[in-house]
C-alpha cells in the first residue's frame, strides 16, 4: 500500500452536504420545491465527489487531511483509507436515494427533516474517513444528536418516546465509549490512530487492561450494532421514523456501530493480539444469541417497520460472528455484509413507506391482496425478502456462503448450523409477508360462499415515481452486486484487499 497522501477531497466530502443545509436557511419558502432540489443535488455532488476517489483507492492510494490538533498526538484528521471508502461509498449511495425518495415522502413544510438529513450525512462520512479513533468518536456523537430529530419527526407520542429512548442509550454508550477512548489513549502510549495490524500490544499493557479496554469499546459501539442485550432503543425508532429515515438507521447508523467494532478488532487490536486475549468467543456468542432471538422476536411483529428492525438487528450481528471467527472468508463475508444489509434493508424500509403513502397500512396482517395494489414495490420487497433468506445469486447468499466458508476455515462447524437458523427463521418471517400480498386479498370470506373476487394488477399508479424509482435501484442492485461478487474485481476488489492484509 502506498504512502498517504495530502488531499482536501476528503473535507469537501464532508462538507458538501451543508451546502442543502444552506439551501434551506437561506432560499425563501416560497421556493420549497427548489430548496428540495437543490438538497437532493447536495447529496448527489457529495456521492460524486466520493465516487471520483475510486481509482485511486483501487491503486492503493489513500488520502489524508489534518483538521486540528488538540494536544500532542492528539488530533482530528481524516484519511480514507480502502475501509473507509467502502463504508463511504455505500452510505454516500444511499443517502442520495434517500433524500430523491424522501422529496415525495416527507411533507415539504417540514423542511428540518431535510436540514438535519443532510447534517447527519456530514457526520456519519467522518465517521467513514476518520483517521483515528478521537476523530471516530467526535464524528460519531454528533451523528447521534444529527439523527435524533430524524427519528422524532413526525412528533407524536411514540415517536418522542422512541426518541428520548435512543437518546438515552446513545448517550450512555458514548459515556462508555469516551471511558474506552481515554484507557485506550493512557495504556497505547498516546496511539490512537487505526493500525494496518492493530496498534495496541502486550508489551504496552496487562493482558487483563487490554481485554477490559476491547470489551468497552464492544459495549460502546454495540448499543449502535444493536448487539443484544443493548438493541432496546431499536425496535421503537424505526416504527415511529418516517420511511427513509428507517432506511437510514438500519442502512448506515446501524452500521457506524459495526463500523466502530470493524475497527477496533482491525486497526487497533488485530487478528493476532485478539486471539492471544481469547476475546472473540465471547463476541461470536453474543452475535449467535442475538441473530437467533432477534429473528424469533420479529416473527412475532405484526407491524411490518417493527418486524423489519428485529431483522435488522440479527442481521448486523452477521458482521460481527464474521469478525469473531478471525478467519479470512468471515471477515470477508462480515465486511461485504456493510454493504449487503444496506441495499436489502434500505429497499425494504423505502417499500414500507410507499405500502404507508399509498395505502395508510402498517400492520402484515392487514396487507391482503397489496401485491396487486402496488405490484412494482411488493415484487421489490419479494427480491429482497428473498435475499435476506440467502437465495442466489442475491447479495444475501454470498453473505452466508462467506460467512459458512469462514466457520469451515475456522474449524467451527457450529457457525454454520446458526447460519441455517438464521435463513429458516428469516423465511419465516419474510414468506408470510409474500403470501399475503400476492396469494391473499381482501374479499376472500366472499370466495367461501361461492362470490369469486380475482384482483388485477394495476401498474403505473401505485406511486410518485420519485418513490418507486430508488426502490427499484436497491432491487436491482442486490441481484447485480450479487452476481458481481463473484467476480474479480470492484466491489469485491476493496474488501478482499482489506482482509488479505489484515489476514497476511
């Protein structure tokens, strides 16, 4: 890997989004419609800008730009290294789908959604580029306050107490989190930058310290992963966010939790220092037990955003078993799967809310015959459904096919028996869903006593096309990134680069 070098495309990453911010301070209300726009092409230059550092990333090249100094080693400075472009260049992309969705969706009165949208997008791209783990943490507590008006949005009661509820677990786990930061900063002689092989040693401290320090960072990044038993703010924020922020939340700020995790066990401990700690049984249990139960608490969700963000905790936890296997193909499945999860639950979260817009349904229970009603988002949601089961040649099987070739490598079969579980619980919880749009509609009581009620397809009037469109990308994506990963070349090229290195 080259030296890095000095470039400022990083901060103006970075900074681009304010410019919507901008947008809607300044332009009057008059000119909602332009101000929107002009959000969306905010975030759009932002996915440009990031996109136009692939081929130097693909060279090895990585870029660097100093922001402050606070004390002697001590500093802010940015640097987007292959695993940082590769969680930068999804959440840019989702993002800029989100944003075109959320021009339909969101009243356009309400124009803070947008301000802080666009703000929470700033934050969480330093999270991705942070050169250090100072900088990861300043990024990452402003990216909690930048979401919390996100989620409250709607301002009824469930949303305010979703709120204060993740306001609550964020703010302690940035509590532990800060504790893990100082250890960390007192016991690796002032090192907190990110390590090609982990910066932190035996010889710098007790085995007993060091062990105490990953299992801070674990708790303060888990409450963001939604490792169990610290998920409890999850279930509540996403049903009570509006649609595209729910995408947002499972897609990318669930991920800056397992983000965080990527990079202790990465670029602060290593591969080598956590197996002489013996700390990575302890993450693969707790990724098992909350892949397992998560799964079987969604099963019992009639409410389809509620059923969707227990799918969501268990699937994060699929980076975190492919991490604590410290085998080559799980790292490899755990990374990808930053990307995976995002296209498959950002296109299912944006097929709620048109289900929400056109309909005014929440409840699967509710939902008979709504394939026919909205064939394009349901067909949609089925591929992606689909996908999270691990059906090839999705995005979702190459997760699990990773992942399953990682527990041989590792010699732990019993990873794999918990993959399978996971797929039947997933189908589960998914195939109902599929049957009732498509197998069931209203009127079916009439079909018993002999009125028969065939529904049609009705396309081309089931939404704004703002609404279908970025639905539609994500589908598509997932199947194409799936036969792709199998490929030699980009995306995989990244992440394989990542993990040959850290697994040399």
């Amino acid at each position: 890997m080259r030296e890095s070098t000095f470039s400022a495309v990083p901060l103006v990453a970075i900074l681009l989004p304010w410019v919507s911010l901008l947008a809607i301070l300044i332009f009057p209300k008059r000119a909602e419609r332009l101000r929107l726009w002009l959000c969306f092409l905010g975030s759009l230059a932002t996915f440009g800008v990031v996109l136009s550092m692939l081929p130097g990333i693909l060279d090895g090249n990585t870029y660097t730009i100093k922001l402050a100094s606070v004390v002697e080693s001590l500093e802010m400075r940015l640097t987007v290294d292959t695993l940082g472009y590769y969680f930068g260049l999804i959440l840019a992309f989702l993002w800029m789908l989100a944003t075109v969705y959320s021009i339909s969706y969101i009243d356009h009165k309400h124009n803070r959604f947008f301000a802080f949208m666009a703000m929470c997008e700033s934050f969480i791209l330093g999270c991705a580029f942070s050169a250090n783990m100072f900088t990861y943490f300043i990024f990452y507590e402003m990216m909690t306050f930048g979401s919390y008006p996100l989620i409250i949005h709607e301002e009824t009661t469930m949303a305010r107490r979703a709120g204060y509820k993740y306001l609550v677990y964020a703010i302690a786990a940035g509590t532990v989190l800060f504790f893990a930061i100082v250890a960390h900063y007192f016991w690796g002689d002032g090192q907190l930058g990110f390590g090609r092989y982990g910066v932190l040693g035996l010889e710098m401290a007790s085995r007993a310290a060091l062990t105490a320090v990953f299992f801070t960072y674990l708790a303060g990044f888990g409450v963001k992963a939604a490792i169990m038993p610290l998920h409890g703010w999850v279930p509540d924020a996403h049903p009570a966010a509006p649609s595209p922020a729910s995408a947002l939340l499972s897609g990318v700020i669930l991920k800056a939790g397992a983000f965080g995790i990527i990079r202790v066990c990465f670029n602060v401990f290593g591969v080598e220092l956590m197996r002489e700690l013996k700390v990575y049984p302890v993450m693969a249990v707790l990724a098992c037990i909350t892949i397992v139960v998560a799964s079987v608490f969604a099963l019992t969700q009639d409410n389809l955003k509620r059923r969707l963000a227990y799918s969501s905790i268990g699937q994060v936890s699929y980076i975190i078993l492919g991490l604590s296997m410290l085998a080559h193909d799980g790292a490899l499945g755990g990374v990808m799967h930053l990307t995976h999860h995002a296209l498959m639950k950002g296109c299912l979260f944006l097929c709620a809310g048109v289900i929400l817009v056109k309909t005014g349904k929440k409840n699967i229970s509710e939902m008979a015959g709504i394939g026919y009603q909205l064939p394009i988002t349901m067909i949609c949601f089925s591929v992606c459904a689909l996908a999270m089961m691990g059906t090839p040649p999705s995005v979702g099987f190459v997760t699990k096919w990773l992942l399953g070739s990682g527990s041989l490598e590792a010699g732990l079969p019993v990873y794999i028996v918990i993959l399978l579980v996971s797929a039947l619980l997933n189908a589960a919880y998914f195939l109902p869903i599929i049957y009732m749009a498509f197998f069931r509609w209203e009127g079916d009581e009439l079909e018993e006593h002999g009125e028969r009620h065939h529904p049609k397809l009705v396309f081309g009037k089931e939404a704004d096309h703002k609404l279908v469109v970025p639905v539609v990308i994500l589908a598509a994506l997932v199947v194409i990134a799936g036969i792709w990963s199998n490929v030699p070349g980009f995306p995989y090229s990244l992440v394989s680069k990542v993990v040959n290195v850290i697994f040399r």
